[in-house]
C-alpha cells in the first residue's frame, strides 16, 4: 500500500512526538492520539492478530462508511479511511472527555440532579432519533461508547463499529452481551427497540453503580417506569420508536412540572396566610385566599385581571384618599352624591384617549412582548415558564404606569387604564408567547 499522509505526518523533523498509544477496553482494535496539521485525532486500526479477518476488516470498514455520512452534535465525527503498510485505519475527532462510566466515577452525585439527569436522557434519545431516522441501529450502547464532553457535559456516542444500516445487511452485527437485547442474543428481528432496551440497561446500570441487574428501586421514580418499559423481554412491550419513548418522557415531565407548580402554589399560600397572621390581618386572609385558589397558577391573563380590578378600585378610591372621616363630613359627602343624582344638569365628564398616545402604547405593547419571545424561545422547565410570566406581568405593569401617567386627573388615569388593558391584551394574543407558554404545559 502506499505510504498515507498520516504517515508522512508521524516523520516531521525534529522529534516532535505526534501519535500516543491509549489503553484498548476492546480487544480487536488498538487506538491511539494523533496530532495531525497541529490538531488531535483519534486512531484506531485493527490488532494485529485482526489483520487477515477479511469478514472483519470489511465490517471495520463499513463503519467509516456509515460513519461517514453522518453528521450530529451527540455523534462523534467520522474524518477519513486511510491505509499504511500496517493496514487500514479510521481516523474521527478526538472528543475531549470520559466514557459514561469514567465520568461518573469522578462525578458521583451528577446525575442525582434532576435537570442533569433529563438533559442526559434527552440527548441519548435525540442521537438515537438521528440514528435510526437515517436507517442505522447502533447495536452496541454501552457505558464505554458514551463519551461525556469536558466542557458542558455533553453527550458524544461514539462507535458504530456493529451499527447495522440497510445499506450493508449481509454483514452480522455484533454486541455486547450485558447490553444487548434478548433478539439480539436469540437471532431475532432488530430494529430501534433493540437500541431502546441497551439504553434502558444503561441507565440500569448507571443508577446501580455498574450492576448488571434489574433492580429498580434505585431508579428515580420520575425514570423508573419508563426504563422499566425499555428493557421489557418482549419487543412489543417496549416502546417501539425513539418518538414514542419521547412523547412518554414528555407526559411524565409534564405532570412533575404540575405537581411543582401545586406545591408552590400551596407553599405560597400558607406563607400569605402565616404573614396575614401575624400582621393582625386575619379579616384579610380569607379574601386573599379565595382570591389565589380561583386564579390558575399558570395563567398570565388572570393574574393581570385580578390586579387590574384592583388598580381600578384604587384610582375609583383615590377621589377621597385626603378626606377626613366624620359624622359632618358624611352628611356633606351625602347630600352632594344626592344633588349629583338628583340634578340633570351634571354630567360626567367624557374622556377620550388621544390616537397618538394608542400608538405609541401599541408599539411599547409589541417591542416588550417580542423581546420576550426572544428571550425565552423555548421553555423546558417550571422555573423558566414562572420567570417569564413574572417578566410579562412586569411589562404590562410599566406600560400601565406608563399610560396613567399621561392622564390630568384621577378619571383621566382610569380610562386611560382601560384601554391600556386592551391594548395589552390585543398584542398579547397577537405575540408569539402564547404558543410559547401552551407549548410547556
């Protein structure tokens, strides 16, 4: 065979050490680091004793070829096929990180934080959606072909050396036993739920410090139903694509996301009541209480209504916030609200809102909201979903404030108020949060 260009790289000048040998955990492959145009790969070429195998150096082969045509942020990159006068090898990128189970040796407590256990979860779903979207089964998911990046923790998989592809059926699959699939072991009919059932006995084994049993009360109960479902003996028992398993997770993420938000909703609740207590306040404690259990925790337009009827009642009450309470002073409120009714003459005063000041509320309306649409594009969790209703009631507040400032009198801020209230509410259905909050009930 002709001499590579890898080959030529390994003789620079000078000494310059280019390639290091790694530890092998397989035994048909040996592996190594290499710097190539002052940047590191990683190598592997078939052991020696591999060499003359030609059903396996064709299988070695192929999985460059599936490799190759591949492209996703959870897989690790396929770069070239090149041959020496040692043979062939396979160079891809060198994912600067750990296998699953050297990450977790030095990380214990990592995946005991929910969010970091559902974004792990999510990723392996994710790559394996690609996989099998693109007519490929992995075939050997296994803690030694997960790598987790240093930087971010990310999943890189890693490995398609037993990938199957309808491109190349002739050639036998291969696994690792204390991952693979009963079909898998008997001979059977493979295909996306085989790689479901190695990720179930992943994480099996994840949770089980490496065991190789179904023990599942390890398992965290948000997770233990549906790895039960993965490794189901039946085939037809588990989840049979990549898309259902997903839309399992999703129901269940959902129903977490409801119970947190009752929880604090109640929490929130018997601190107003113990606050209430202790200011002496009870006659207000049960108003308050009746007021938040028929408001929907997660309903931005009754939240801004339960305060504009307040704000509304405020500036109705202002008129007489300098009045001085007294027996006279009644009789004299008394008989001008008498005169008011009783004389045709007096009429209340019409008060319009000038267009220009429509405008400009309009446009203040669509850049708060549409800077929010950008700022929260997707929400996965109850925490971000909360910070966004908090910021949407937020705008609305300022451009209240900002529509009653323009007002000369008291009457002027309350009908200046209202169609503030409808211009909100027109551009707030008219924005894009409204899919945006439906979408993470």
């Amino acid at each position: 065979m002709e001499t590579s260009d890898f080959a030529k790289e390994m003789s620079v000048t000078g000494g310059q050490r280019v390639i290091e040998k790694l530890a092998t955990t397989g035994g048909t492959c040996d592996t190594y680091r290499v710097r190539i145009n002052g940047k590191w790969h990683f190598m592997k070429r078939p052991r020696e004793e591999m060499a003359s195998n030609s059903l396996y150096i064709t299988a070695f082969e192929r999985e460059f070829d599936i490799g190759y045509r591949l492209e996703h942020k959870s897989l690790v990159r396929y770069i070239d096929k090149r041959s020496d006068e040692q043979g062939v090898y396979i160079l891809t990128e060198m994912v600067d990180g750990d296998n699953l189970d050297e990450f977790v040796n030095k990380n214990p407590d990592y995946f005991k934080d929910k969010r970091k256990l559902k974004e792990f979860v999510m990723q392996m779903l994710e790559v394996l959606d690609y996989l099998h979207n693109n007519q490929v089964l992995h075939l050997d998911l296994k803690p030694s072909n997960i790598m987790i990046t240093r930087v971010g923790h990310k999943v890189k998989l890693i490995d398609l050396g037993f990938a199957y592809s309808d491109c190349y059926q002739s050639i036998a699959a291969g696994m690792t036993r204390e991952y693979a699939a009963p079909e898998q072991l008997n001979g059977g009919e493979v295909g996306p739920w085989t790689d479901i059932y190695a990720l179930g006995k992943v994480l099996l084994a994840l949770f089980n410090k490496g065991k190789h049993n179904n023990e599942f009360q390890s398992v965290p109960s948000w997770y233990r139903g549906f790895v039960k479902k993965c490794v189901e003996q039946d085939p037809k028992q588990r989840f049979a694509t990549i898309a259902e398993a997903q839309r399992y997770l999703s129901k269940k993420h959902s129903i977490h996301s409801l119970i947190a938000g009752f929880v604090i909703s109640i929490a929130i609740l018997m601190i107003i009541i113990l606050w209430s207590v202790n200011h002496g306040r009870n006659s207000e404690v049960s108003q308050s209480v009746k007021e938040i259990i028929a408001m929907p925790h997660d309903s931005i337009d009754s939240m801004v209504n339960r305060n504009s009827a307040r704000e509304i009642g405020e500036i109705n009450t202002s008129h007489s916030a300098n009045y001085q309470a007294s027996p006279q002073n009644n009789q004299n409120q008394d008989a001008i609200i008498n005169t008011y009714n009783a004389s045709p003459a007096i009429e209340k005063k019409v008060i319009t809102v000038p267009e220009p000041l429509k405008s400009q509320l309009h446009e203040r309306a669509k850049a708060a909201f549409a800077a929010l649409e950008r700022k929260y594009p997707v929400i996965d969790d109850y925490k971000t979903r909360s910070n966004l209703l908090i910021e949407i009631k937020k705008s609305r507040q300022e451009i209240f404030g900002y529509a009653k400032s323009q007002a000369h009198d008291n009457e002027g801020k309350e009908e200046y108020y209202n169609v503030a209230l409808e211009i909100l509410n027109e551009e707030y259905e008219n924005s894009n949060l409204t899919k945006i909050l439906d979408t993470s009930k």
